[in-house]
C-alpha cells in the first residue's frame, strides 16, 4: 500500500548554501515545511536521488548520509534509514479488524482527560505566542479555520466586544501617517 510510492532522497542547504542534513520522504512539500517549522529558516532542499519503488530507500539513504559526512559536518544523528517506515502488514491487519469497544472507549476518555481541551499556563501561552511570531497560517489552515468557524453564532455582547475593538484599530492610512509614510502610497489607504 505505502510502499509502492516514489521516494526522494533529498539534503537540506543552509543559508550559506552548505549541505547540513539528508532525508528521505515520498512528500517534499510537506517535508520542507516540517524542517521550516523546526529550523525557523526555510532551508534550500535539493533532490539527489529518486529511489524506485522496488528499491529499497533505506538503503539509498544510508549511503547518501555516508557520502556527505565525508565532505561536511551533517546534523543527521542516525546513519540514515531509521526514518519512519510503514507499518508491518501484520500489525496493519491487526488495527484494521480491531473492534473498539464501548468499555475499550470510555477507559481512552478516561485516560486523555488530562489531555484534551486542557488550559495551559499563561507563561506557556506566552512562549509558544513568541515562537510562532512572524508565522502565518498557509492558506490551508486558513481556509480550514473559515469553514469550520463558518455556522459559528456569536451572542450580541461578543459581537458588541468586536466592534468595539474594531473602533478603536488605526486606519491603514493612520498607521502609515503615525511612521512617517504618506498615506496614499500605503495600499488600502484612502
């Protein structure tokens, strides 16, 4: 099923244009992002190999990590192939005919208590806030946030809570007054 998927052998270059990291993935795309989110840069990703479905990837990478360790210091940790692979067909098939049980269901309630819709400290807030400073939802989430948000009913103080907000936002063309630009180059300033 999984496996029968075209991978990429790929290595990540800095800013400076130095090979820091090889990988392995069948989705570059998504990939990539995951590296941007942990690197906070959007690294340069270039593909050095295509690894046939009948090939065995692991291999591919191993020998990829190998040839770039001689030359550069590479932050992989492992040797290459550790990477996720697919499930064994066995466990697979297992899940697959598992029937979950109402007992089996409440004991995972039970358990995830603490987990789900937990509030965490302000502090904490705070941090993961800091973090994501400067990062904007791709247009996918976005999207997601508008339908799902889509049949939403607000009561009349939340909307009077909005508009009151709104009132008291700067212009686009008081914003570009306050820094020193002239209102009419600012678009959107009228």
């Amino acid at each position: 099923m999984g496996e029968n998927v075209l991978r990429f052998i790929y290595v990540l270059l800095d800013q400076k244009g130095v090979p820091f990291y090889v990988g392995v993935t069948k989705h570059l795309k998504d990939r990539l992002g995951a590296h941007v989110r942990r690197l906070r840069f959007e690294p340069t990703l270039v593909i050095i190999d295509l690894v046939p479905v009948a090939e065995n990837w692991r291999d591919y990478e191993r020998r990829w990590v190998a040839e770039y360790r001689k030359r550069y210091v590479m932050t992989n940790v492992a040797n290459g192939g550790t990477g996720r692979g697919t499930m064994a067909l066995t466990t697979r098939q297992k899940l697959k005919d598992r029937v979950f049980t109402p007992e089996w269901r409440r004991k995972l309630s039970e358990n995830n208590v603490g987990n789900l819709g937990r509030h965490l400290p302000k502090e904490h807030r705070q941090k993961i806030a800091k973090a994501r400073e400067g990062i904007k939802p791709s247009l996918k989430n976005r999207l997601r946030s508008s339908e799902a948000n889509a049949d939403r009913v607000f009561s009349a103080a939340h909307r009077q809570r909005i508009s009151d907000a709104k009132k008291h936002r700067p212009s686009p063309a008081e914003l570009a007054t306050r820094f020193g630009a002239k209102g009419d180059q600012h678009e959107g300033a009228k």
